[in-house]
C-alpha cells in the first residue's frame, strides 16, 4: 500500500487510527477485481503475455487474485508473483530496520513481458516508484502497467494507476485501511480519521 511515504502497519499493530467506516465489502472488492481483470484482457489483447507481481504484503494476495479471475476468462494459466521493493525505498535511511518481504518471479521471467503490478492503496506514488526501480534490475519488460484496488489522490510523483477498483477522495488527516481475508481474515476497506499520537503537535 502506498501511503505519503509508506505502507500502513498491519491491522494487528494498527492502533493510530479511529472512526473508521467501510467504503468497500467483500462483494465489492470481488467485484472490482472481476472488472479490473475484464479491462486487463481487453487491454492487452487476450492476456498472452500479461505477468502479474503484487507489491507485499496485501497487493500480493490481490494479484492472486486477479490471476484467479484471468484464468477462468482466458482460460489459461497466469503468471503471477510478488516483488518486495523494502531496499528501493527512498525512506530507507530514515525509517527502523524492517523485515524484507519475497521477491517470486515467474519462472519465464518477465523480459519481453506485459507486467501488471498489484498493490492495495495509491497514494504518493513512492511505493511504484521503488517497485519500478525494483523491476529494473530483474529484467526488460515489454510494458508495465498498474493495477490497484483504491486510488486515494495525494501523488507526490507522476505516477498514476491503469486499473483502479474505486477512486476514493481522501484527504490528508484521513487514512485507508485495506483489509484481506488472507491476512486479516476479513475483506474491507476502511475509511477514518487518523489519530494523533498523544503529545504530538498538531
């Protein structure tokens, strides 16, 4: 997920955040998704190239998904990975040690690929950034394309989404919270009000 400058913690450690109501279900993400891989077959042409890599923890989980919903259109196997951008990040000196996630390449690679990255939350555009520059020392693909289930505004860089399951307007005092049955065992999408840390200035 990409936030101003970096991926929220994970529900379990999430405590700086209230009031937050749902702006998407499991039947609308599911739905979202099935939409999101109908424009991905459209757009390319069938999908015969197409390799799909989620961006951990959440955008991993999504791009199965997708891969799930592309084989029962194109009725073929889709190749789908993860990409873990921590060491590309441009906040790396300045945030606390933090645990690397996998990198999984589909084993043809993606040279001469249409590669669709996967993430859960659009935000400053920081965290695509770090996953472009992640791909450029794997491979060549033919293309890369974006694929998120919320875009929420906010860009700090030229960065925009080619698939997006719902637009959110946000604005900064406010935080999305995406949460997946894989990992959180339920799927929303929260909206709230981020909470202050008690003595911090305002």
């Amino acid at each position: 997920m990409d936030t101003q400058h970096d991926k929220q913690p994970d529900a379990q450690q999430d405590t700086r955040y209230s009031d937050a109501r749902p702006v998407l279900e499991g039947p609308d993400i599911a739905r979202v998704l099935t939409r999101i891989a109908h424009e991905i077959v459209e757009r390319a042409k069938g999908a015969d190239d197409v390799v799909l890599l989620g961006i951990p923890t959440r955008g991993v989980f999504l791009a199965q998904r997708l891969a799930a919903k592309l084989e029962h259109i194109t009725e073929r196997k889709i190749p789908v990975g993860s990409l873990d951008i921590t060491m590309y990040r441009d906040d790396l000196r300045m945030q606390p040690p933090r645990a690397l996630a996998r990198t999984e390449i589909p084993g043809d690679g993606i040279d001469g690929k249409l590669v669709v990255l996967v993430d859960d939350v659009l935000f400053s555009g920081r965290t695509i950034r770090a996953a472009l520059d992640a791909l450029n020392d794997i491979g060549r693909p033919r293309a890369v394309q974006l694929a998120v289930l919320v875009d929420r505004g906010h860009r700090e860089l030229p960065i925009r989404a080619d698939y997006v399951g719902k637009n959110l307007p946000t604005s900064l005092r406010e935080t999305v919270k995406v949460q997946l049955a894989e990992e959180d065992g339920r799927d929303t999408v929260l909206l709230g009000a981020k909470q202050t840390a008690p003595g911090a200035p305002h």
